[in-house]
C-alpha cells in the first residue's frame, strides 16, 4: 500500500525547499529516485496544506534501511509508524510541519 502524507506548514516556500532536499537525501540513501509525488497546495487560516505520495521503491527502500529505527515507534501499525518516522526525519532536516496519515 503507498502511504500518502498531508502536510500543513506555515512556511511553506521554506519547507517545501526543505521536503525536497531531505527527500533528496533519502533518495540516494535508498536508491530509489523519484520516490515520491507532491499534490498541489491549498491555503486556509495561515497554513498551506499539500499531499506527499511516496511510490513504491521508495517507501520499501524506507521501509527495509531504517526497519530497526521505524519499528521502536509507538503506534497501531506500520504506516502510523512511518508516517512518524518521517516527520521525525523532517522535523530533524529543519522542516516544521504537521503531518498526518491522508484518507
């Protein structure tokens, strides 16, 4: 199952630079390029929220490279634990933002 992320940022050219080089980054560490797709955003009350959808070589390159790290989280299953693993790995990138599992 690809997991698709909504993000809500306040600073969203910012973050968006910051999202996309931390995805970068990922990419090479997972050799999975062009991972991922990014909706187009939409702003209400200060913040910008837009879809992140991981593709498959990427997220199963996530997945299997930090399993030991993903599986320490506090959740109910395996996406609810990477999509936290993920907003740790871009709150750590610099990136200040609220993400949630999309329906």
């Amino acid at each position: 199952m690809n997991i698709v992320l909504e993000i809500g940022t306040k600073n969203y050219e910012d973050d968006l630079f910051l999202i996309k080089k931390s995805l970068s980054h990922m990419e090479s560490l997972v050799s999975g390029y062009n991972g991922y797709v990014l909706s187009e955003p939409s702003s209400k009350f200060g913040w910008t929220f837009f879809k992140l959808a991981f593709k498959p070589d990427l997220q199963n390159g996530i997945q299997e490279k930090f399993s030991d790290m993903i599986d320490k989280y506090q959740a109910n299953d395996a996406t609810e634990k990477f999509t936290k693993f993920m907003a740790d790995y871009f709150t750590s990138k610099g990136c200040n933002l609220k993400i949630k599992i999309s329906d």
